[in-house]
C-alpha cells in the first residue's frame, strides 16, 4: 500500500521504546488498581524575563523512608528508578497569574516554554496533574543586563560516580545510599564564589544522568552547599528511533539552545577529563566562541580514572581564544580561572 504524505512523514518509533511504554501503562494500571495517584516531580527550570522553561516528570512515587527530623533515611538509588512514569499526563501549569494546559511526553517529562513576566531572581510558580494538589516549583530568571552564566557537568565533576564504567555505574545508581555520594573537593566553592562575585549568575547543571535521579541530584546539591540551579538531564531507556540515548547530542542540543535563547551571555563550562567534556565543550566553543568565557575542565585522580575507564585525551587548547584551564580540583581551578582573569580578586577587608 502506498504511504500517504501524513504517513511518510511520521516518525517510525523503535519497537523497544513501544515495548517500554507498553510496560510502563501496565505498571500504572497496577498501581491505580492499588489506590495510588500520581503526582508532578518538579525539577529547578530557568527563564528570561519574558518566558520560562518549566521541567518536571508526572510519576507514581512509591513513598519514601524518612527519619524523626523529616529527612530522608537509607535512599538506596534503586528507588528512583521504582517510580511509574505516567505518559502523555494532562498537566495544569499556573505562572505569572496565567493558567497553561500542557501535556507530558511518553516518559512522563514535561519540558515547555511558556510566556511571563517576571522579575529576575528565583520565582515561584505551581504545577498539578488530574485536578491534584498543586506542587510549587522554581525557576531562575535571568535579567536581561546579565552577562555571565555557568553551565556545569555532574558526574566526576560536581559529584565523584565513575560513571563511565557500567558495573560501577549501576552500582553507584542503583545500590549505593545516597548519603554516601562524595562530592569533588573545592567544586562548591568554586561555584558559590562565581555566584557571589556576579550577582544574577544562572547556574546550569547539565549531565547525561537520568530524569529519575534529579530528586537525589537536588538533595546532594543542597547538603553540599552547591549553588541552587536548572537541572538538564535526560530520559532514561530508548528513543524512538535509538536503542540508546546520546549523551554527546543530550548535551550540545542543549548547550546550543542556550546560546540562542540568550545570545547575549557568555557561559563558564565545567567538566571532566573522564567522559566527552573537552570533545563537546571545543565543539560548542568553535561554534559559539561569543557564548563561553572559558572552559574549566576537572583532572581525575589515577584511581578516578581507572575506575572511569580511562581519560579521555584532552586537546591542546593553546591556540584557543577563550581561556581552558585544568586541576584536579575546585580549588585548583579556583586559582587557575583567577590567573586567566575570568574571576576577579577578592575585595580587601574594610577596616
């Protein structure tokens, strides 16, 4: 039979990601079957001062362990994987006084722009599904006078996972309690000193990590002192055309988008030397030259190394004509952007 012009142009969608949502509405038949409902996970977004982009994920969330002072005890990774993603949800989104219908993709992930008006800074806004209680989230405005931003990498960089290597991997996903994730040394520092020193600074963290995680991210983020900022992360199981997600194409897509939604910013990015970092970074540099300010790339120890399967080979960025700078740690990296000029001295003590 002959493909008609609607036909043609539809996307074919990999049996393997049918397969998944077919396992998943199972998963939410079974659980609407048991009385649970679901509910808006919502995630940090980001916005100008004309529109926002709102990030959360509708889920069935199996509750969590707590302890007498309300935090969380004992949250193995595996748990945030157990939630059941609702699909194509109906989700009621109130901004700036203004009610907005949007609806979730097949995992469950809602990413949309919606016009505001808002003052720069944190804000608040509400999101709810099925007529359910309304959940605050936040996004960042960034003004329209800002011209510095920070785009940081996760794993390896902020957080020490060696995540390349798959057993440590789903080790580290799946087994390991939160509370015992370790972050880098000197990298809170570092970041809370770029925010200070420039007011209005957007911090966006930017990782090949799973949508699933983002509650745990925000948790180490917040018990570690790291700036609060916009969480970018990505899917978790197949697309409709891949059997796996790029993590590689995850990133730059966004980093591009970055670039025209604020063309006017120049960005700090931070990474590694365990994953793709320098290979994304120069390729985004050589693209967008008056979008980075300077690229801060993280040195694993030889045991970071070992257990993240190696290095990735670093270019020779000499020639480069933005600053790219690398130390084993927050701290060293501190030093190096101050030697380059990107951050400024510290103000002497008034007497």
């Amino acid at each position: 039979m002959r493909a008609t012009p609607d036909s043609a142009a539809r996307p074919k969608v990999l049996w393997l990601a049918r397969l998944e949502y077919r396992f998943h509405a199972w998963r939410e038949r079974r659980a609407r079957a048991r009385g649970q409902t679901p509910t808006v996970t919502p995630f940090p977004g980001y916005g100008s001062e004309q529109w926002v982009r709102v990030l959360g994920r509708v889920l069935i969330v199996p509750p969590a362990p707590r302890t007498a002072t309300g935090e969380y005890a004992s949250v193995r990774g595996w748990r945030s994987f157990a939630a059941v993603p609702i699909g194509f949800a109906q989700v009621t989104i109130t901004v700036d006084g203004a009610t907005h219908e949007v609806v979730a993709d097949r995992g469950g992930v809602i990413d949309v722009v919606l016009p505001a008006h808002l003052a720069p800074g944190w804000q608040t806004l509400t999101m709810s599904v099925e007529g359910g209680v309304s959940i605050e989230t936040r996004v960042f405005i960034v003004g329209a006078d800002v011209r510095f931003g920070v785009v940081s990498d996760v794993d390896d960089t902020v957080m020490v996972t060696a995540l390349p290597r798959p057993l440590v991997a789903a080790w580290n996903s799946f087994v390991v309690d939160e509370h015992a994730r370790q972050p880098v040394p000197g990298m809170a520092v570092m970041m809370e000193r770029l925010v200070r020193d420039i007011p209005g600074t957007p911090v966006i963290y930017l990782s090949t990590g799973a949508w699933n995680i983002a509650p745990t991210l925000l948790r180490f983020f917040s018990r570690h002192l790291f700036p609060p900022g916009a969480v970018l992360l990505t899917d978790w199981g197949p697309t409709h055309d891949r059997w796996f997600r790029s993590g590689r194409i995850h990133k730059l897509t966004n980093l591009r988008r970055l670039a025209a939604e604020f063309p006017h910013m120049r960005w700090l990015l931070i990474g590694d030397d365990g994953q793709h970092d320098d290979a994304i970074y120069t390729t985004f540099t050589s693209e967008h030259p008056e979008n980075v300010v300077a690229v801060a790339i993280r040195r694993l120890s030889p045991t970071e190394a070992v257990l993240a399967g190696g290095r990735t080979a670093v270019d020779d960025h000499s020639a480069a004509g933005v600053p790219w700078v690398t130390e084993a740690d927050g701290a060293g990296l501190l030093e190096r952007l101050h030697a380059a000029g990107v951050i400024a001295d510290d103000p002497e003590p008034s007497a």
